[in-house]
C-alpha cells in the first residue's frame, strides 16, 4: 500500500501504543513479584527478591506445573493424531456432510468453556468415569482438535496433491509416501499448531475444574487458588512473570520453523 | 443456516427431545418429594462400628481457616501433625459457601465436610452423609452439651456429624475509614450512607435472612419471628431492602481471600465479614480493621464435620475429626478463625485465656440467641403451615437482587 | 522386485543408483498400503473413524445428556434430581425479566469487546502485516503472542490491581482530576477486551498477509487515496478474518464468569448464572436450560458466519 510518510508515522504510533497497553499490566504483574509490600500498593514501597526465593521452594507451584504439562502433553498428542486425520479427511476428500465438519470441529471453542466443562461432567458421572488425568486430558483434547485441524488445514491447502501423486507415480507405497512427502512438508505447521494448542491446554481453567478430581491441581487452578491469598499471591506473581518469560523459547522456535510465512507477496 | 443443515438439524433436535421425555416418567430418585419440606426419613444407613488403619489420604471441604496447613502462615498449622500422626494425606478444598459444600459433596470425591446449619439437614436428607458413631470419636464426650443431638445436626437422637465450633457473622469496619464506629445493620442500609460504593455483603442467597434479621429488630408490624422463616409479605419487603443496598455495594464476597484483600486495599470500608477475616487483616500491617456483633443480634454458623456415604478414606476421616475437636487443636483452630470452639477442654488451651469468654463458649443462652444459618423450607413451623419461602425461592429472589 | 507396485501401472522397476540404501519391503505392510491407496473408502473412513467418534459421539452426545437434562428439576431440599420432563426451567428463563436483562447486558458486553478489538487490532494488524520489515515482522507476531502464555487468571488479577482505588489507573488519573471505573461492567469490558485482544489480531493479521501486494498497487495506480484502497479493497477482502477473531471475542465474552467474579465488582453476567446455578447451587437442570441461551446465540452466530468463509480463517 502507498502510505504516506504521515500514514507510517501514525500507523507505528499505534503499534507502540498497542505493545504498551498489551505490556503494561504484565509489567505490572513482574513488579508486583518484586514489590516488598504483600498487597501490592501502589507505586510500591520497595523491592525485594524474597518472593522468588520462596516460589523455588513451593511444593504446590512445582507439581501443579508438572501437572500442567503432564496434560498439556497428552492433550496436545491426541489432538495432534484427531484433528490431523480430520484434516486429511476433509481438505482431500468430498464425502457427505464435510461442510458441517467445520462447524462441528469449532463448537468446543467456540462454546463457552462452562458449558462444554458441564455437559464433559455430566458426561462422566453419568458413564461412571472417575475423574482424574484422563478426564482432564481428554477434555483439554476435545477442544484442541479444532487448532491443530485449522493449522493442518491451511497447511494442506497451500501444498495441494502434487507432489504426492508425483511420489505414488514413483512406486512408493502410501506409507512410505506419507513418511517422505507428506510428513515433512506438514512438519512445521504441526509443531505451530503443537505449540498453540498446549498453551490453550497449559492455561485452562473452567473445563479443568468441572473435570479434575480432588488433589489433582493444574497450574491455572493453583493460580486461582492462591491468587487473593496475601502470602501467596506474590508467589503467583513470580509464577506468571516465570510463565512470561519462558513462553519467549517456543514463540521463537515456532517462528524459526515456520520460515517465511508470507504469502501474500505475489 | 441453509437447508442441508436444517435437514441434518432437525433429526438430532427431535432426539433430543424423544430423550428428555423418555427419561421423564420414572420418579424422583430420592426420598423426598418436590414439596420442599422436610422430608419423611433420611435414608437408612449404619454407622461406622470400628475405626481401622489410615487409608493413607483425606480429601475434605471446609471453610476457610478450618483446615490450616501452614501455607497462609507458617506457624498456623494442625494439618501437617495431624498427616504425620496418622499418615493420611490431607487435600483441603475451601468451600465459599454452603451451596458449594452442598454441590461438592454431591459428587461423592472427597471423604467429608464442615458444614453449617443450612447444608446439614440437605446432606443428611439426600443421603450424602453417613450417621456418625460417636463412640469411635474419644474426644466427643468433653464437646459442650448444648451442641449435641440439635434439630441441624441429628435426626431422631442419631448424630450425622461432630461439632466444631459456632459464631457469629460480624459487622466489620476499616478504623481508618469509617467514623464513628458503628453499631448497628442500619449502617449498610442506609441509603444515604456516606460510603456508598464501598460496602460489601455475603454473597449467599442465605444473607436475605441478615437483611430479616435487621427488619425484624426495625419493622416489628412485619412481625418476623424467624429470619429463616419468611411468609410471602415479609419475603418481598426484605427482598426491597435488599434490592435499595445493592446501591451501597462495592462488591459481594464469597471468596474469603478477595474480601480480606478488599479490605486492605480499601476498595471495601465496611460490611458483614467473618472473623477470620477482620484477624487477617489485623495480621497484616496495612489496615486495622474492627468488628462487632451489631444490637440487632447476628446471624452465624454452628458448624459440624459429617462424613460422605461414599467417602473412600473413613478411617482417616473419623481420625480427622477426632483431632479437630482434640483440645489443643480445637483450641488453635477457634482462636485462627475467631470463633467459639466446641470442645470444652480448649478453653484450657486456648493461647489468649479470656478467648472462651470474649466468644461466649460456654454460655448457652447466648449461643442460642444467634441465628444460625439453617435451610429454609415452606414448612413456616409454626400456624402459618406451609406458606413459607423455601430456599429455591431464596436462590432465584438472590439472582435478582445482585442483578 | 514388483511387490510394490499396482498392477495397472506399467512401470520397470527403478535401478537403485549405486550406494544408496536399499528400502526395507515389508509384504504385509506393502499389500496394507496397496490396498489403502486403492481404495479411498477405506482410507477415508479410517481417517474419520476415530476423531468422528470423539467429536460426535462423545461431545455432541454429553451436550445432549446435558441439554436433557434441561427439562428436569431438582428438590429444593435435598437437591436430588427429579426427571420428569417440564418446560419449567425454560418458562423460568423466559418471563422472569432478571434473566432477560442479564443476557442483553452479557450480549450488549459481548459486541462491546468485540467492536473495542477490532478498532485496536486493525492498526496494528496494518502495521505488522504491511509496512513493518518482514525481519520485524516475525518479532511483532512474537511479541504479540507472548502474552497468551502468562495466564488468563494473572491477567485479569493485573487488572484487579490496575483498577483498584488508589492503584495505578487511579494513580495516572489523578493528576487529570479524573479516577478510574473501580470495579463493574466497564472493568469488565476492558479487561475482556484486553484478554481477547491477540485472538483478534492474529487472524486479522494473517488475513491481510495473504492480501497481495499488487493488488493494493494497483489500487493506488489507478489513483486512489490510502484510505479509499483501504475501504474498497482492503476492508472487503479481510473481513472474514475479521468476523474470524469476532468468533473468539464474542463466544469467549458470552459465557466469561472468571473475570466477572475478578474485576466485576457487583455485576452478574450470564456466564454467572450458569455458574451459580450449577457449581453453587448444583442446581444442573436450571444451570443446563440457562446454558442454552449462550449456545443458541453461538450457533446462530456461526450458522451466519458460515457464509463469509470465516470458518477457514481461525
């Protein structure tokens, strides 16, 4: 687009204004971990490293993470295989019923998570499930697929049957062309779509607490817990500002994977 | 939506339906009816006979500062000694309010509950909670007398659970903030209060019976005798007074944490509290805050631990609750939470020695002037029959109030 | 050596070239895989299989349990389920007029966020997508999908502490003689629209990315101003990724009781009722007819939006 050098300028502005208003109330959370005062007080008295020190020594925060990233891993596999066999099936295929599918496959998010959190409770009292890991992990995949089904999709859309059909023509077996052909080109769009759909499952709460059993704590629900509790809440502080900064590592990696995504230059 | 949908929706919508009528016709599961008074007979079930070896893990609810395990602060603490002594794993799940008790035990995932009088008789009725044995409970013999075999805690002279402790709702202030300090409901109705916005109050359909409370003290033409026991005219003009103070609210608390954290940041100056709360701020060093039981009269709580029919882990339970009630630990828990203990050896124990008296402990006519927290039903109990408000009608009248 | 291949194809078999590693033929496997390719019913029926079963099956068959649900009641007393089927809970719902103004607040909420997003996403989304180097481009999408990693509940916590009196808003605003909202529904509408905002912008991004830059070219060539390009090309084409992020900002609105219970002071939104009614009052069947008004308001939503092919931009 011609901008003109006034367009840029305030186009920038409001990028600036944008990553501030994004930023600030996370800076304010990383401040909060360091400020001395328990109840945050505003603009703070001093600062103090005691809250870090005391969050390595928390139990509760330690295995409600690995918690977290046990389910966050199972989540992420199952809807890794689902929604990757649905996206086959639907960007390759014409079968009955394939429009529907897109809406089908969106209802678990796009329904609110008290609602989708409900019915999965209801589901496994009435079946008789004892809640637990599984119950966790397979609501956390149930509204997963969607986002490794839209990635996948896209993805599948991009590289058509081309080449494909070139490694069939080849003799190689449909195993073997999945594993050489159809594998790596995918392999980028997984591992986004991998990524994007653990931080849904890490960050979770409402399904999670209609589907968890006692004692079994995932880190948001730990969070929750100790949020407004004046000792505890500046240990939840240093968690979020620990959670923000390692998040950096797998943004970074996706980008590195995914190259050059821009596909909108002709 | 295009025709294929409809055509492919209409099918499942008809399913649906088939379903809900099909699965209606067999009758309600439980033992009481849809009248919503108390029902015929709780289910028969037996008590415990023996208490074997810790299962080794104890998932209860209770309310906050119940079950302390050094994790709000390091030296308040029963729960650790009590997972070394008998190796049975605590997991506690605060419970804000009763209905959350009610709905958490329904599950049938967690051992027991501290429950107070308007979710006792619920639990005991839908056959939730197993009567308990009081013979596996050594400590229950020295537990006050006026607490044992009452109208929320037994039916038909047997024990459903093993009372902890009783008190009041206070009327909390921040000494900073409010002057003069007041003494009196009136000041969180007054619609003319000069703190308006900053005011806080229960959020329970079960605080319309504070709202009665002040009403009956007030308006004695409505003739309330029960604030739990609410006839149609006397209901509606609670239910206004309630509608006129949501003006004067700043926010609703169930969430103990939030409250205390309201108070210390001044976004809430004055309002009903537990004492637990106003002890954490006072342990803090931002705010002072003060209480008392205003002249009206409160309502409070006589809480009691009952034991799940489904629980998994009995022998540790029954072990829990014969540590609460211990004298030392009694002792520890009432002074945490600002509340009169049920063992009457605690008094002994207790670290501040007038605590007993400060809180009444012994004295039964004070204890009975407190309106505890008890489920209303339609059954008004006394010549009015059955035109009372039961606690549906609470619920739904609540939803409008905070609306 | 032609195990491998179909029958119809008439093909000699490859000369491996010398010194690379021949491939390990398995016959089980290779007949498996001759067979899958010859037949695309099983192939595809093998791939719907499972995730069919998960999504229609277990899914949509626990929203029906639940929804069936919606025409019970329970006793008020002890809280059992009665299953005799009634319209009671809906009748509830439909006349008392508390339900009514709630829900139009939630929905009023709902626009409110998604409107407040859009207007904020859009100038970034222009900058990130159109006039930043491509080098900071990928810094950008990663700056702006770092916060969807702290969590939700931290979030909504900074801005507890942002609005409350005497914080940080208030702190800002004093010396304008202003002070911030406190707690209430205008709490709740920023902070829901800050929560929801990189949800917007990202599909909004990725929809003007794929607008070619020839086209806006041309635009300007054939003499028009940035803003009319903007309005007549730019708009049309990414309006689908705009009602895309609409989805997540409105659905994710509609049924919110976190933040409600967190910044909302004393408001009730619907996800409120739903929530009170089912974790408080375990009250499911009133909980499961309250739900269905949310859900009705999606699907509605989604059957519209199916037309502008919003679907394929999440």
């Amino acid at each position: 687009m011609i901008l003109s050098r006034r367009a840029r300028i305030a186009l920038a502005g409001a990028m600036v204004v944008g990553l501030a208003i994004i930023y600030v109330p996370l800076l304010l959370v990383l401040l909060n971990s360091l400020n001395s005062s328990r109840t945050f007080g505003f603009p703070p008295t001093g600062l103090t490293l005691e809250w870090w020190r005391r969050t390595l020594d928390n139990a509760g925060a330690r295995s409600a993470l690995w918690t977290s990233v046990k389910v966050g891993l199972g989540a992420t596999a199952l809807a890794l295989l689902l929604g990757t066999c649905l996206a086959f099936a639907v960007q390759r295929y014409r079968f009955f019923g394939r429009d529907v599918i897109s809406l089908l496959v969106v209802l678990p998010i796009a329904l609110p998570g008290i609602v989708t959190g409900i019915a999965l409770n209801s589901a496994f009292n009435a079946g008789g499930v004892p809640f637990g890991y599984f119950t966790v992990i397979v609501a956390h995949a149930t509204f997963c697929i969607v986002i490794v089904y839209n990635n996948i999709l896209a993805r599948l859309r991009r590289t058509g049957t081309s080449l494909e059909e070139a490694s069939a023509d080849l003799g190689a077996t449909t195993f073997q062309t999945f594993r050489y052909v159809t594998f790596p080109q995918l392999r980028s769009a997984l591992v986004a779509a991998a990524v994007l759909a653990f931080a849904l499952s890490f960050d979770e709460i409402v399904v999670t607490t209609f589907t968890t059993a006692p004692g079994l704590q995932t880190l948001p629900l730990w969070i929750f817990d100790n949020l407004f509790r004046p000792n505890q809440a500046p240990v939840v502080n240093v968690v979020a500002a620990v959670l923000v900064l390692l998040s950096v590592l797998p943004i970074w990696a996706v980008l590195r994977l995914s190259g050059d995504e821009t596909g909108g230059r002709l | 939506m295009d025709r294929r949908t409809m055509v492919r929706a209409a099918p499942v919508a008809a399913a649906v339906l088939l379903l809900a009528a099909a699965c209606g016709g067999s009758d309600s599961t439980s033992s009481a009816s849809g009248s919503g008074g108390a029902a015929a007979a709780p289910p028969s079930m037996a008590a415990a006979s023996s208490v074997g070896t810790g299962e080794g893990q104890l998932n209860i609810i209770a309310w906050a500062g119940y079950a302390e395990d050094g994790s709000n602060d390091k030296t308040v603490d029963w729960v650790t000694p009590f997972e070394k002594q008998t190796g049975c794993q605590v997991n506690v799940k605060i419970g804000n309010t009763s209905d959350e008790m009610v709905t958490l035990m329904k599950t049938g995932q967690y051992d027991g509950v501290s429950a107070s009088g308007d979710a006792t008789l619920r639990l005991i009725y839908s056959g939730d909670v197993a009567p308990v044995n009081p013979d596996l409970v050594p400590n229950y013999a020295s537990v006050a007398p006026f607490l044992k075999d009452r109208a929320w805690n037994s039916v038909n002279g047997q024990m459903y659970g093993i009372p902890h402790g009783w008190g009041a709702n206070v009327l909390a202030w921040r000494t900073d903030k409010v002057s003069p300090p007041p003494d009196t409901w009136g000041s969180v109705f007054d619609a003319n209060s000069p703190y308006k916005g900053k005011i806080t109050a229960y959020d329970s359909p079960i605080y319309i019976a504070d709202a009665a409370l002040y009403l009956k003290a007030t308006k004695p033409d409505l003739k309330i005798t029960n604030p739990y026991e609410l006839d149609d005219t006397q209901f509606q003009a609670t239910v206004d007074l309630l509608k006129q103070q949501r003006a004067l609210i700043g926010e609703y608390w169930s969430d103990y944490t939030k409250a205390v954290q309201a108070l210390e940041s001044g976004d809430t100056v004055l309002g009903t509290q537990w004492q637990v709360n106003v002890n954490l701020v006072n342990g803090g060093s931002k705010a002072k805050v003060d209480s008392v039981v205003p002249k009206e009269g409160s309502t409070g709580w006589s809480d009691t631990w009952m034991i799940s029919s489904k629980a998994k882990h009995p022998n540790c339970m029954y072990k829990w609750m014969d540590w609460i009630i211990s004298p030392k630990v009694n002792a520890q828990v009432a002074e945490w939470f600002g509340e009169a203990p049920a063992q009457t050896k605690a008094c002994d124990q207790t670290a501040d020695k007038s605590h007993c008296q400060t809180y009444h402990a012994l004295d039964q006519a004070y204890a009975d002037r407190i309106s505890y927290w008890t489920t209303p039903t339609r059954n008004c109990g006394d010549d009015r029959g059955n035109t009372c408000k039961d606690y549906t009608a609470w619920t739904q009248a609540w939803t409008e109030i905070k609306s | 050596m032609d195990a491998g291949l179909d029958g119809d194809q008439e093909l000699t078999a490859v000369q491996e070239a010398p010194g690379s590693r021949p491939v390990r033929r398995d016959p089980a496997g290779v007949r498996a895989a001759s067979f899958l390719h010859r037949s695309p019913r099983v192939r595809l029926a093998a791939l719907l299989a499972a995730p069919m079963v998960w999504l229609v099956v277990a899914y949509l068959g626990s929203l029906a349990v639940m929804f069936a649900a919606a025409f019970w009641s329970t006793d008020s007393f002890t809280g059992a389920l009665i299953k005799q089927a009634s319209w009671d809970n809906f009748r509830t719902l439909v006349e008392e007029p508390v339900y009514r103004r709630i829900a139009l607040r939630t929905l009023g909420v709902a626009a409110t966020v998604t409107v407040v997003d859009a207007l904020i996403a859009l100038p970034i989304a222009v900058y990130m997508a159109k006039v930043a180097r491509p080098r900071a481009r990928r810094l950008l999408v990663a700056l702006i999908l770092t916060p969807l990693w702290a969590s939700y509940l931290v979030k909504a916590y900074a801005w507890r502490i942002l609005l409350s009196s005497d914080g940080p808003v208030d702190w800002a605003l004093g010396p304008l003689h202003l002070s911030g909202p406190g707690y209430g529904l205008a709490a709740v509408t920023l902070t829901l629209a800050y929560l929801w905002l990189p949800f917007m912008i990202l599909p909004v991004y990725a929809g003007l990315d794929r607008v070619p830059d020839s086209l806006l070219e041309a635009s300007a060539d054939l003499g028009a101003p940035a803003g009319r390009t903007f309005r007549s090309v730019v708009l049309p084409l990414i309006f689908p990724a705009l009602v895309a992020g609409s989805i997540f900002t409105f659905s994710l609105s509609l049924g919110d009781y976190i933040t409600v219970k967190i910044v909302g002071g004393r408001t009730q939104l619907f996800g409120n009722v739903i929530y009170d009614n089912i974790g408080v009052a375990a009250n499911l069947p009133f909980a499961a007819a309250a739900a269905v008004v949310p859900v009705a308001v999606i699907l509605l939503y989604l059957a519209l939006v199916r037309r502008t092919g919003a679907l394929e931009n999440l």
